[in-house]
C-alpha cells in the first residue's frame, strides 16, 4: 500500500507542476543518483531514459524505476521530483543497493545415493557495472564446473552479451519400456548469445550453443538396440522471448510474465535424430493484503517426439514438483502447473521469515507416445505442500527455501526440497 501510495504522491506532484505551469514544457533540469556504493553512476546514467533537458515525464520516470528494481543490484528504489526555476526540475533517484557477491551453497543427494554439493561464487554487479560474472564446482560422485559472464547492458542500454561455459557430469537414469538403465552422462559445451532489450517489457535472447554430449553404461537392463556409449558433437540454436510486466516491492511480486524458449538441436552423426524443443512458462503473482502474495507458473512444452530413451523434459523435485524425487521420468511434452501462497510471518528492516503452501501438479508425453498421454492417470502427478522462507532483503536472491511434498496420486513419494531462491 505504501509503494502505491507514493507512486500516486510523486504523480500528483508532476500533475499539479504541470498545470501551473505557463505555456512552456516543463523540462528536466538535472538528475542525481543517491545511493550508490559499490555501482557506477556512469552504468545508471546510462540505462535510465530520463535525461537532462528532456520532458519532464511521469510514466518515463515510473518506467525507470521498473527497470531499476529488476537490476540483481537493486534492493528498492523511488524517485523525488524538485522545482529548479522557470520551467526545469531536479529529478533524484534513490537507490537501496544489494550486497551482490553471492556465494553459493547447495547440499542434496544424487540419483545414485550420492552426497552431492556445490560450492561457487557469482558477483551480479561486476566491475560496478550491472554484469553478472561467476561460476561453480560441483561434486556427485562426478567433477562438474561451469563459468559464466552475462552482461545485458555492455554495448549499449538495449544490446548486451553473454557468454557460458560448462561441463557437466551426473549419473542419469534413462527409462525403456519395462526396464531401466543408469548412464554417466557428460555435457561439455561453450555457448554465446546476444541480449536484445526493446523496452523495460519486451527482451530477447538470440544464440548458439556447441556442445559435446557422452553417455557412458553403468548399470542395469539395456535393450539391444540401444548402445551403451555415445559421444555426440552437437549445435544448439536458442531463442527466448521474455515479455516483463512484473513489479517487484522487496519480496512481493505482483503482475504477468511470459517466458517462452525455442532451440533446435543438430547432431553431426546419425546416431541421434535432430529434434526441436519449445516451452512457454507463464507467471502470474498478485499480493493479497499486506503480507501475502499468491505466485503462479504454468509450463507448457513439447519436442520432437521420438521414441528415445534420451527425452529432453524430465521429472524432478527440483525442476517443476517438489517431492517427487530426482530425475524420475522422461517425456516429450509436458504441462506443469505450480500455485502457492506466501504470507510473511515476521518482517523486519532487513529480514523476512516466509511461509508458503504450495501444490504442484503436471503430467508428460511419453517419448513416441500420443496427445491423450497428458490425460492418463499413471501420468499425472499431484502434490501438494508446505515451507518456509528465510529471507535477507540486502543481498541479492538471498532466500532460504525449504519446501515439503507428498503425492496424492497413484504411485506417490515425498520428500524435502532444499534450495536458494524461491522455487519460482
């Protein structure tokens, strides 16, 4: 309500210059950024559209702000609006920085039964400049490490570039008809892509991924006409359209987001077909008094429909149904619904402990299979939930989760799922 209640403030003021001013525009005179510790003034310069000596614009202004918020290095942000004379007025933006330097921490238990960890560290304001530069060790058994360098805003306030590296070894279950079989699966790819931002609503992701794919035989009860070592060298081509419409008020969201992927992958052999894979997540938040917010995310998806053991979409605590378990079905499309609410219990300046209820429900296309797949019942999969959020307002995606599910469908599990970040 207090954020509502000053944007209406700050508008009314513009309105009311507006009207007493005689014939002339009113214009701005300067701009200041207040605020700022370890950031460049020079980078919020120059992604802002408000400018000295243009027109003094209300929805310009709001529109910045927008934009602000969404940078990992903004905790909160407003703006103030002074009369300078005739005509011109000093513009400040108020900035609440996030510490950005994130260390990052995850313990769980592999496919094999594995101890898993990962250790990293990822500054989200690199240089001072908004450009997201970091990486990870990882270790389920497997050595994986992955570096990587995201700077939207390098070559100008609407082109940016990024650049990822990583190879990835994990123990993966692959599912036949009756049986199943564990494979050491290795992924070893270098990829590049341009960020083109068209406005504060409308971005896009454009590149090219190459990528080293081997599975290797562990265990289990192989068919015969599947082999048991592959090393592929293949081509990703990406696109991803985000349309933006969220606003962010420190932990509440509220608004619509459209997340939509599209790749094309090509393999230098026979051995795997070519396929295509495309999925839109969609996002809809709304806060529900002062201290709720309601979070939503439908995923839609499908891909080539090959009868492969090696479908792209998979099952996975992590990925779309807490308490399900990890890694524990493939398919060729899918459609995930996830729904909860998050109250927060306790606020403080710099702290919030969450709580959150939750059910995840979705169901696959089996690899070969047909539409009414999705309308099974030994495909569909229900499990409601609970959790809490531990939440540190100053640092960048310093969020705690901790979530249980248990399954009310048939052939059901639960479990715990640990995490950084909310789940969506």
């Amino acid at each position: 309500m207090k954020k509502k209640q000053l944007k209406l403030k700050y508008a009314l003021i513009l309105l009311f210059i507006s009207l007493v001013s005689n014939a002339q525009q009113n214009e701005v005179a300067s701009i200041e950024i207040r605020g700022l510790k370890r950031t460049k003034v020079s980078f919020i310069r120059k992604i802002l559209n408000t400018k000295p000596n243009a027109v003094l614009d209300s929805t310009i202004i709001n529109n910045d702000i927008e934009r602000l918020k969404r940078l990992p290095l903004v905790s909160h942000a407003s703006y103030q609006v002074f009369y300078s004379h005739e005509n011109k007025h000093n513009v400040f933006f108020n900035i609440e920085e996030n510490f950005t330097l994130i260390p990052n921490v995850n313990l769980w238990t592999a496919v094999n039964d594995q101890f898993a960890y990962r250790l990293g560290l990822s500054d989200f304001n690199f240089l001072g400049r908004g450009i997201a530069f970091g990486g990870f060790y990882q270790n389920n058994g497997y050595d994986t490490y992955s570096i990587n360098f995201r700077a939207p805003y390098l070559l100008s306030k609407h082109l940016g570039l990024a650049v990822n590296h990583q190879n990835w070894k994990s123990e993966e279950p692959l599912y036949f008809e009756n049986t199943s079989a564990n494979y050491l699966y290795n992924n070893i790819s270098i990829e590049a892509l341009a960020i083109v931002e068209f406005n504060r609503k409308h971005k896009l992701h454009l590149g090219i991924n190459f990528f080293t794919e081997k599975f290797e035989y562990l265990n289990g009860e192989v068919p015969e006409n599947v082999p048991r070592n592959l090393d592929i060298n293949k081509t990703l081509y990406k696109l991803v359209y985000d349309f933006d419409g969220l606003e962010y008020h420190y932990q509440y969201v509220s608004g619509f987001r459209s997340l939509l992927y599209v790749q094309s992958v090509e393999a230098e052999n026979n051995l795997q077909p070519n396929f295509l894979i495309a999925w839109n997540d969609f996002f809809f938040y709304k806060r529900i008094g002062d201290k709720g917010n309601w979070a939503n995310r439908l995923r839609l998806g499908l891909s080539t429909n090959n009868d492969s053991p090696f479908a792209p979409f998979s099952l996975d605590n992590n990925l779309n149904i807490r308490g399900v378990g990890n890694l524990i079905d493939r398919g060729t499309g899918v459609i995930v619904l996830n729904t909860e609410y998050r109250h927060s219990l306790i606020e403080k300046k710099w702290f919030v402990l969450q709580s959150n209820v939750f059910v995840d429900s979705g169901t696959w296309r089996n690899p070969g299979g047909e539409f009414n797949d999705f309308v099974r019942s030994q495909n569909l999969r229900v499990y409601p939930g609970f959790g809490l959020r531990f939440i540190n307002k100053r640092i960048y995606n310093a969020t705690l989760r901790i979530d249980y599910g248990f399954g009310i469908t048939e052939n059901s599990s639960n479990g715990i799922v640990f995490g950084i970040g909310q789940y969506f």
